[in-house]
C-alpha cells in the first residue's frame, strides 16, 4: 500500500530570484567567455551565490580577489567586475597593468554612485546608509576621496553622528537593504538634519523593493518560510527578516534543498517560499521538488509585480549570441 503523502501548499513569491542587474552580469560573464575564450578572470564573486560562482567557475571563469593575482601571461584576458561595484581605484589600477576589463556594475548601483558624487558636487557630505563591509558599500565609498562619505549602519549611528556642517548633508543608500529598517534610519536623520538632502531618486532598487513587499504578502500564517540565497547575500537575508516580521512562524536561509533541516520543521501545512536577487531559479525549482517527495504540493502562484527591467550588456559583447543554452546552468531547461 501506498502510503499517501501529508498536503503541503506552497505559496510561491512572484517575483523572485535573479533581478534585470545580477541577470545582466552572469550573461557578461558568459558572454566573455564566448568571444574571448578561457580563461575570464572574475574580480570578487560576480553576484552572491555559490552555485552560480561554481557554474561559471565550470565554463572557465576564474575567481580573484585582487587584480593581482592575474598571471602575466593572461595580462590580454578579460577581467569582470562583480555586479556589487567597485572603488574608482579598481578601475584604475586594471589600467595601470593594461588589463582588458568588463564592467558588470550593476546601473541601479552605478545611479548610486552618481548620487553620491552629485551630493559632494553640491558642497555636501555624504552619509551612505548600508552594511559594513559589504562589496557594494566599499564601492560606494570608494567614488569619493576618503573622508568624504560617513557610513550609517543603524539608527543609533544616526543618533550619534556629529557631522562639520548639519546643513550640508545628503545621503544615499545601499540598494539592498530593508525598507522598513531604511525608513526608520532616514527617519532619525531628518529629525535630527532637517536640512537633509535625499537622493535625487530612490537608492534601494526595485527588485529588493518587490520582492520585500512579495514576502510580506505571502508570510502571514505559513508554517515555514524559505528562501533561496546565500548567507552573504543582504537582500537575501533581509528577506529572511521580512518573513518573520510578516508571521511566518519560522523563516530559514538555504542555499539548497540539501540544507532543508527536515527534522526540524515537523508538520507543516503552508509553506512560503522566494529566492533572492542573486538565487538562480533551478534551486528553487529544485527545492519545490525536494517538497514534492515528502508531501502532496499544490502550487498557490502569489503575484504581486510585474518585473519588466533589462539592462542590456556593453556593446563590445553585443555581437554574441546568447542562447537559452547558455543559461540553462542558472535557468533550468527551457
């Protein structure tokens, strides 16, 4: 006799996964490697996820942190730099050694990075609210001359912050963050800077944006919450944050269906599940059927945008074509 599976609906975030901006960097990437050959070396991984990191590391990509590291003899190959950003020295530097480099920056964070620039034009300070340490913060930082960017983590740094000149102030942000925590950091500052100058247009990006609000749709009530992304990922974590703030009763990071704490969850009957900006969809795909073994699914699509965006690669690797094929590592199967 067949024993019959419990029933499990998984209430699947749309959107989710990879956004206009990590699609258009893994593609560069892959492009690279088409036109030019292996090796293509990578400066930091190209976007937070392990899979995707190993899945080009396969097709002949190779990982640096330093543009050091790149051999004489591959001084012609290709560099790539990570969707994060990077400081203006790093750029610099690939020119000095008369390195071919590819820039993978993200446009919403490179719109950032224009922001913070148009603030110190504009004779203000900038404060640059975002996680310590992250690569995309360091880019950030590293447009301006040293001293001129002051990084707010939390609203007790807003509380704290003694700035030269109060009235010449403007802030940008990390485009991943929480929108709630972000809300509540610029909150602190403009009560204590009236005369804070924002952005000239919203800093967080629209897919952090959408898929927060997607989750919080969707999290109220379930028994678990997974999403798909890396420890390293902040608009993965977030995510994780928002769930739990939204009612799920319990919310977990896994990078894959291998991480799923089977023991641990017990019986469950609802189940939320999204994936972060730099997840690729064949986890998720390959999570809902790590679910599908154990239980009876049903799929309850939860809509709650519609992602248009498409930032297009550099024109020097336009001339290649890019097929379903291609992406297949990242995508699954047409």
């Amino acid at each position: 006799m067949i024993e019959k599976k419990p029933p499990l609906t998984i209430r699947l975030c749309q959107p989710r996964g990879f956004c206009a901006g990590v699609d258009r960097a893994i593609q560069i990437v892959v492009l690279a490697l088409k036109k030019y050959g292996a090796p293509v070396y990578v400066r930091h991984e190209i976007v937070h996820n392990r899979y995707v990191v190993e899945g080009l590391q396969s097709l002949g990509a190779v990982f640096i942190e330093e543009l050091s590291e790149i051999p004489p003899e591959h001084r012609q190959s290709p560099v790539v730099f990570s969707a994060h950003g990077v400081p203006k020295s790093v750029p610099a530097d690939a020119e000095a050694r008369n390195l071919f480099y590819l820039d993978a920056t993200c446009p919403l964070v490179s719109k950032v990075h224009k922001q913070a620039m148009r603030h110190q034009r504009l004779g203000r300070h900038v404060l640059l609210i975002g996680h310590a340490g992250h690569p995309e913060v360091i880019g950030t930082m590293g447009q301006l001359p040293e001293g001129a960017v002051t990084l707010i983590e939390t609203e007790a740094d807003a509380a704290t912050f003694v700035p030269a000149d109060p009235a010449a102030l403007g802030f940008v942000t990390q485009t991943t963050l929480s929108v709630e925590d972000t809300a509540g950091i610029i909150r602190a500052l403009e009560q204590r800077f009236p005369e804070l100058h924002a952005a000239a247009a919203e800093s967080i990006c629209y897919a952090t944006t959408n898929r927060q609000e997607a989750v919080k749709e969707t999290a109220a009530g379930a028994d678990l919450f997974l999403v798909v992304g890396a420890p390293n990922s902040s608009n993965s974590r977030r995510l994780v944050e928002v769930a739990e703030r939204a009612g799920a009763a319990m919310s977990l990071l896994v990078q894959r269906a291998s991480e799923i704490p089977w023991d641990e969850i017990g019986e469950i009957s609802t189940l939320g599940l999204s994936a972060g900006a730099s997840a690729p969809e064949i986890i998720v795909d390959e999570i809902i059927d790590a679910f599908r073994q154990r239980f009876d699914v049903t799929i309850d699509l939860a809509i709650t945008a519609t992602e248009t965006e498409d930032f297009p690669v550099m024109r020097v690797l336009r001339d290649v074509e890019l097929t379903a094929a291609d992406m297949a590592f990242v995508n699954g199967a047409a």
